[in-house]
C-alpha cells in the first residue's frame, strides 16, 4: 500500500516534471497509461518482422511455456526495479510507461534493439545447424535486456544523439545500467561482478567470453570468424570512423572503462553510489551533443553534490575518468570543430 | 540475353525464367555484376561484409541476385541522411554494386531499408551467415 502510493507520487512527479521531455516527435501505439507498478507486456513475431505480434505473456501471468518469453518478461521487470527501488524512477519515462517486448523477431536475427517504442528481440543463429551458429537467442543475458531498456531511459532524458561521442556515450549508459541489473540480480559487490556484456550470447563455436568488457575493453573475443573485438579502453585509442554511426559500439569502451575505475574505487554495491551518479548525470546533466569530457565534468560535479567535495567519490569518479585519459576540466573535443575539419 | 530466358508474369513484368538458363546463356551475359555488402552497428557492434562477384557465381544464382537487383530498382535508391537518433542497436547497411555501366553505393538504416530491397539484403546477409559452412 505505501509502495502505491509512493508509485503515484512518482508518477504525478514525472508527469509534471516533463522539463527534458520533447515527446512531441514520438509516435505511441501503445496508450502511455499512467499506472502504478510495473506493466509488462511480451509479444512473440513468430520469426516474422511484424511489431509487436503476438501477446504472449502480460503482468500477473503466470510463466510461458516458451522460456524465451519469460526471459524478456522477468528481465524487464529486473530492470524496472533497479530504476524504481535504487533510483525513485517509474519505469523508462519515469511515469510509468508500459514495457513491451517482443521475442522471436525474424529468422536468423542476431540481434536486440529499441525502437524508439519497445525492446525487440532476435534468437540468433536458430535457424542454422548447431554447429554453424555463432550466436544465441538474445533474452538469454539479463543485461542485454537492461541494455536495450536503458536506451528507452535515455531516449525520454540527455536524449544523446546516436551518433559519435554522444551515441558512444549513450551506449555506455546502456551498459552501465545492463551491467548494474545484473549486478543486482546476483546480489554482487564491483569487485566479484564479471563486467561483462553479454555473456552467453556466443555459442561455443565461439572464441570469446562475452560481446564487450567494461573492466578491459578489447578482450572480451577474438575469433577466426568475427574478428577481434575493436572497443578502445583509452582516449589515446580513440577509433574514428564513419561505420556503426561514428563507431558507437566501439568508442563506448572507453567510459565503460571509466566506470568501472570509479566503481572498483568506490567498492561495495555499485548500484548505490556509483550507479546513482551515473543515473543522475544521464537524468539531469547530459544534453544531446555531450561528449565524454562532459561526462567527465557532470559526473564529477554530481559526485560532489551527492557525496560531498573532495569525498572518496568524488575522487574515485576523477580518477576512473583519468584511467581513460580523461581530465575533469580538461579541453572539450569539439564535435564541430572534427566535422568540419574531416569535410 | 535471348528471350527464351525472360517469362512475362500476371503483373505485367518481365522476369529471368530460370529453369530454362543454360550454361551457353550464361556465358553471354557480358554485363557482370560486382557487389559489396557491409552491415554494421546491432547490438554486438560487430561488422559483417562479403563481396559477391557475378562471375563466380553459378548462373542460376547469378540471374537470381541480377534480378533481385532489377526489383529492388537499386540504382535508383539514394542513400538517406543519417538520422542522429536512429533506432539504438539498429543494423546499418552499406552496398556497393557495379556492372560495366554504373557504380552505385547507398547506405541506410535498418529503419530505412525499402520493402523491395529487403530480399537482396535477405540474400546478402544469408551469405555473410554461410562463412561459418
């Protein structure tokens, strides 16, 4: 009873507050009923391209058969309650947005993403003999599914620009708050997580442990078939390049890196000091152009806000920025400046 | 190409009938096409890229991707702005394709891809997939 009604005060609160949210460019087919408490809807495309599909599963009921639908299902919720208990937030928009699924996107994806309204999932190389896939279904690692929520998050806050630095960026707080579910899910303090993305996504056709590594970035494959895995874990390695929206999967290595510096450097329960900076920076900070070294500055200030100046988080937070090469208030790499110098 | 290989369909179109293609045809086809197919972005970040030469393909693939390229009126597609707030995880697509004539590049989105450009995309990816064979 206490949980609702602090619910419907959050849900008043995101309504009114509204101050970062353009909602005006986004299309809703799904009513944006402002409820208390988690709403979870997972449909299945039946490995077709139709969205959302089918219902499958919605809140309060009880278990699938098919456990890919319960993956996309208890995964949500997971996140949701990372948002709501650590956080005080009502779901992606903060007042209490619905959380659709859908499962079993087309034939052979390999896969997951936002759309902008829902979190859509592929199952892989199922269509492929056993020993020919490289990849599994997508539900299957929890932080995937923080992953791809997190960009919902993201989309209604800093609203970062899918492209460059900020797209790098945007990533990385996808990352973050997958990592951070998964963290709390297993109940483990910064030093016993793993600080991998993705891991189980790879078959074991597959030589590699995970998609990404936030503790060393670049190490988490490297395989005859798919390569080595490109992500830098310092500025002096920064990738530029036109591909993968100005190499948004790559570059975002390096403030995952910074990430993890500062929460090994914080220690204990990362979701609780480390995550909260990040959450807040995201929320309140963040615009659409920020770039790494604004992250930088926005998370140390809201470290000294939340902790105090010149607190050991604060200085952890500096010192995971200078790991990657990054100095608090050091000189901002002007987006502008490389555009018009690259044309 | 002699017209015993092309079948008029119920839409009005004229399409390669393939049953009827003989190595002798194949060998007249002078006007080979090359294509360069990269996918980036999705999830994994991992990029994928085959590059597909007519000449080595036996002739009954090689008239089927031809046609695939005809539908989808390929040559004909721009590449679209960049939308800075693409879908996030999104595929991106970058295709190159040349014949003795012309040379197209166009890179879209997922979210961009047109419907008729989506079996040829289907059939690249699917050869990407096959390296693992």
């Amino acid at each position: 009873m206490q949980k609702d009604r602090a619910l419907k005060v959050l849900t008043l609160s995101g309504q009114i507050r509204g101050r970062r949210q353009s909602l005006h460019k986004i299309r809703f087919p799904f009513p944006r009923t402002l409820q208390p408490g988690k709403q979870r809807f997972v449909y299945s495309a039946n490995f077709g391209s139709g969205l959302p599909g089918t219902l499958a599963r919605s809140e309060g009921q009880p278990p699938a058969v098919d456990n890919t639908i319960n993956e996309a299902y208890n995964g949500a919720g997971d996140t949701y309650d990372l948002f709501l208990d650590q956080y005080g937030r009502n779901s992606i928009d903060g007042a209490g947005m619905q959380l659709i699924s859908t499962v079993h996107y087309e034939q052979g994806y390999d896969n997951a993403f936002w759309n902008g309204e829902q979190m859509v999932y592929g199952d892989g190389d199922e269509d492929l003999p056993p020993a020919e896939r490289l990849f599994n279904r997508f539900t299957v690692a929890i932080d995937v599914i923080g992953h791809e929520l997190t960009h919902g998050v993201t989309q209604f806050e800093a609203k970062l620009a899918y492209w460059e630095q900020s797209g790098a960026l945007n990533e990385s707080f996808s990352d973050v708050f997958g990592s951070l579910v998964k963290q709390k899910k297993l109940n483990q303090t910064a030093d016993q997580a793993d600080w991998l993305i993705g891991q189980g996504l790879f078959t074991s056709n597959v030589n590699g442990e995970a998609i990404r590594s936030m503790k060393a970035p670049g190490t988490a494959y490297n395989d005859p078939l798919l390569g080595k895995d490109p992500q830098p874990a310092h500025m002096r390695d920064y990738v530029e390049t036109a591909s993968d929206n100005g190499g948004v999967h790559i570059n975002s290595g390096i403030p995952n890196r910074a990430f993890y510096l500062a929460a090994m450097e914080i220690g204990g329960k990362t979701w609780e000091k480390a995550g909260k900076i990040w959450y807040i920076t995201l929320r309140d900070k963040l615009i659409e152009r920020s770039t790494f070294q604004d992250a930088a500055n926005m998370t140390f200030n809201v470290a000294g806000d939340l902790f105090g100046k010149d607190s050991n988080e604060q200085k952890a937070v500096k010192a995971g920025w200078e790991g990657v090469g990054i100095s608090i208030g050091g000189k901002k790499r002007c987006w502008l400046w490389r555009w018009m110098f690259k044309n | 190409m002699e017209a015993k290989n092309v079948a008029g369909y119920g839409d009005g179109c004229l399409r390669i009938d393939q049953s009827r293609v003989t190595s002798h045809d194949f060998q007249n086809l002078e006007e080979l096409i090359t294509i360069e197919f990269e996918r980036t972005g999705g999830f994994t970040g991992i990029p994928v890229r085959v590059i597909l030469n007519g000449g080595l393909l036996e002739p009954r693939e090689f008239l089927s991707v031809r046609q695939m390229v005809e539908d989808s009126g390929f040559f004909m597609i721009s590449t679209r702005e960049m939308q800075v707030n693409a879908g996030t995880d999104q595929f991106q697509y970058r295709i190159v394709i040349s014949t003795a004539k012309q040379r197209h590049e166009v890179v879209l989105t997922e979210k961009q891809v047109p419907e008729d450009l989506k079996p040829l995309i289907r059939f690249l990816t699917g050869k990407v997939r096959l390296r693992n064979q």
